[in-house]
C-alpha cells in the first residue's frame, strides 16, 4: 500500500502543502483533504464540469486531475473568484439574472465563465455556449445562465 | 479507485525504465481523460501510472516546413489550436483537437492519449491517419516507428507491448495544394461520442482541378479506427467532381464494417461515413484551393 506523498502547490494564490495517496483526485484533495468545499462533485468522471477550476491556466475537471499532480502548479478554485471587497462580476450576474436553482452546478460556471471572459471579454452567445458546453446544469435550462455571462460582460467593462 | 504508485519521470529513459519495472502493471499519464475515469471505474487497473507530463520530448509542438510536425504524446489539445504553426498548416487536426470533449478536457487530454486509448470512435486518430502520420515508440529494446493506420489492434488495444511509450507523433509537411477535414456526427452539439466520424486529406494539382492524391480514414465504425485505401486511391490522377467524389464515399462506405448500438445503427452509420466523406473531401478540396 503505497503511502502519503507531500504534494507544494498554490491555491488561489496561497502557497498550500497537503498530503495525499496518489490515487486521490484533485477534487478529493480539495474537498476531503484541504476542507476546500467549493468545489463541487458530480458526475466524478469528467462530463459534468462541475469541479471545474483552474489548473496552470486552463480549466479543467479536478476530477480527472490526481492531487499529486498539483506539484509546483497554480490553482484557482471558485473560493478565489470573489475578493474581500466582494463579489466578482461574474457572480453578481449570476446572482441578478438568477442562474442557478440548486447551485450545485454554480461554482464549476463562474469558474469556467470567468476563465472565458479573462481572455474573450467580448465573446458572442455562441462562443459563449460553446465554452459552457462542458459544463452541465439540470436546472435552469442554460438561458438564464448565457444571459448572465452576457450580463457579466457588460459589468466587466463598466 | 484501488492504491497506486505514481512517479514523475524526467527523462525518457527514466520513463521507460518506470513503465519497464512493472511491465503491463504499469500505466501512462498524460492527460488522465481516459485512464483515471478507467482505473476508477475498474475497466482498466495498475499498481503503477508513470506521469509523463516533465519528459521534454512528451511535451513539445515542433513544425519545420521540410519535415513537418512532430507532437509530443502528452500534448494536450488545446496546445495544438494554440499553436501558430499548426493552425496554418494542419487545419484538419484543428478540426479533432477543437471538438474533443469539452473545453476542459480539452486542457488535459492529448493527441497522443487519443492514440494509445484505441478507441474505435477517437476523434483525433482519423485526422492523423488521412495526413500520414506516424508513431514514434520508445521502449527497452530500442525505438521504432509505426504507421498510426497500423497501430490500433482493437478496441483499447494496440500495437505497444509492456514496458513501451508513445513519445511523439510525426505529420509530414503538408504539400502544395493540399487540404484536409475532420467531422463526426453526434446528436448533440457538443460533448458526445462519433456515431460516425471521417478525415480526409487531398493533394491537387497547381490548377487545383484534379487530385494527385487523397488519404481517408473512418471513426466508430470497426473495432478499430479504419483506413479506407481504397477510397482514397481511387481518386488518385482523377478531375475533381461530384462523380469522383460519390465513388470515393461508396469505396469509404463499403470499408465500414459498423455494429448497432446504442449510439447508432448499422445502416445509420454506412449512410454518415457516405455523407461525412462527401462533406470532408468536399472541405478539404476548398481548403486545398485555399479558399477557406
């Protein structure tokens, strides 16, 4: 039985140390191990986007990422999205154009809406689709959550 | 998932010796797309999995315009539609690195991945086919090469014995004049598997009036990827046109040999390889002539 491996990483800019097996998932890590509960778990093999964050600068499902994987890398999970201040734009769209119902979904589309507008402030609906396509939500029905990201543009530039 | 051993090579040596010591007990990492969702799931087990993320020669996009490309194994897609040189020339990779899974599997899973997983509906191995690509494996006894028509053996199996990798995949520099396309069909828009897939790849001449040459290749319609020489040929010294075409997608069409399933039936599947060979020799000819 393979033991504990001491895993540096950074998470939402913190220099972060944990330890874990090297068959835990990042999201296990994150949930289980750093009590980081955020992050949330659905389908557990990568179709659902909702444990999306942001893995070296891409997004990724923490599921299929092992924690030991996260050696020297930069993360950012939905807990760093917001600042002490408040809330980012991109939640407070969410927020008034009521984007979510269970939110169980939520923190893996701010993390990947947010990953989307750093780079394509000005992307289209479809774009916009296109970029959300993996990450699933059983509720809303997606309308409300593409004109929330179209809401988030605008206060982005504002 | 049950307890593994994980390690980090630096080194191609250091990663065959790794995937060596435990023989078909040890696993590669690249992206992790296919394995963690595999090992957790119980369709595949390993004491060991060799991350090959830190071996240099795994990780790189290299393109010269005499020899062409050469992916690293591990590289994930996204880095293929990020890279200049490969959206300028090989557009039709473009095409499979752009629509695999989601724009987060696309962050991790590789070309590479793609290949060594040998799954009948991979999305990235037709292109790859169509354009001649071929494999280059590493493992204790020494380096060799292996055509990526050649390299799946069936369903999750291929060509690599215990103890070998895939560390790259070379992609000749594209001719003059040429083109090529990807697509698939799925019921959705995004994030499914091929009901049916094909990649097509054309050589014109200057006029851009006649074929010199043509490759293509079939997904999710064999136990294995499949390479429809004979369709590809036989638009070989032809004028382009809507005949020679036909003849190509019945040639590709009767090379399908598809099960029903779930995803699709028989009779569905020969009639999109048909449609599908149309529609991509059709793209790859506008792109061939540049006009798109």
């Amino acid at each position: 039985m393979p033991g504990l491996v001491h895993v540096s990483t950074t998470i939402n800019g913190n220099p972060t140390d944990f330890l874990c097996e090297p068959r835990q998932s990042l999201l296990e890590v994150l949930r289980d191990v750093l009590g980081m509960t955020g992050t949330k778990e659905g389908c557990n093999d990568g179709n659902c986007g909702a444990c999306t964050v942001v893995f070296d600068g891409r997004i990724v499902t923490s599921c299929l990422v092992l924690g030991v994987e996260a050696q020297d890398k930069e993360i950012t999970t939905i807990e760093g999205v917001a600042t002490p201040e408040g809330l980012h734009p991109v939640q407070q769209a969410f927020l008034e154009n009521a984007a979510l119902q269970c939110g169980i979904c939520t923190p893996g589309f701010i993390v990947a809406t947010k990953a989307l507008l750093d780079r394509e402030p000005d992307a289209d609906e479809g774009r916009i689709r296109h970029w959300l396509a993996g990450n699933l939500c059983r509720c809303t029905g997606y309308d409300k959550i593409v004109r929330a990201v179209l809401d988030a543009e605008d206060k982005m530039k504002a | 998932m049950e307890a593994i051993e994980f390690t980090t090579p630096k080194t191609i040596d250091e990663a065959v010796q790794a995937m060596a010591s435990k023989g078909d007990r040890a696993r590669a990492l690249a992206g992790g797309t296919d394995l963690l969702v595999q090992l957790r799931g119980g369709r595949r087990s390993a004491d060991l999995v060799v991350d090959l993320k830190e071996v240099p020669e795994l990780n790189e996009i290299s393109y010269r315009p005499g020899s062409g490309l050469t992916i690293g194994a591990a590289t994930p897609c996204y880095r293929l539609y990020a890279n200049a040189d490969v959206a300028a020339n090989y557009p039709g990779l473009v095409d499979s690195a752009s629509l695999i899974g989601s724009i987060q599997i696309q962050g991790r899973a590789s070309f590479g991945g793609n290949l060594c997983n040998s799954a009948p509906s991979a999305d990235a191995i037709p292109p790859m086919i169509a354009l001649g690509a071929v494999a280059n494996i590493v493992g204790p006894s020494g380096s060799r090469q292996v055509p990526v028509e050649d390299f799946c053996t069936g369903p999750g199996r291929n060509v690599l014995e215990p103890g070998e990798l895939l560390v790259s995949i070379n992609i000749p520099a594209p001719a003059a004049n040429s083109g090529a396309n990807y697509l698939r069909f799925i019921p959705r828009n995004e994030m499914d598997i091929a009901v049916a897939g094909v990649g097509s790849a054309v050589v014109l001449d200057a006029s851009g009036q006649n074929f010199v040459s043509a490759r293509i290749a079939l997904a999710s319609v064999a136990p294995t990827p499949v390479f429809s020489k004979a369709a590809g040929d036989s638009l070989a010294g032809k004028a382009v046109s809507d005949e020679a075409i036909e003849e190509a997608a019945r040639l590709a069409m009767e090379d399908a040999k598809p099960i029903t399933d779930m995803r699709g039936t028989i009779r569905q599947r020969i009639h999109l390889v048909g449609v599908l060979t149309r529609r991509t020799l059709n793209n790859a000819i506008k792109r061939a002539r540049g006009e798109e």
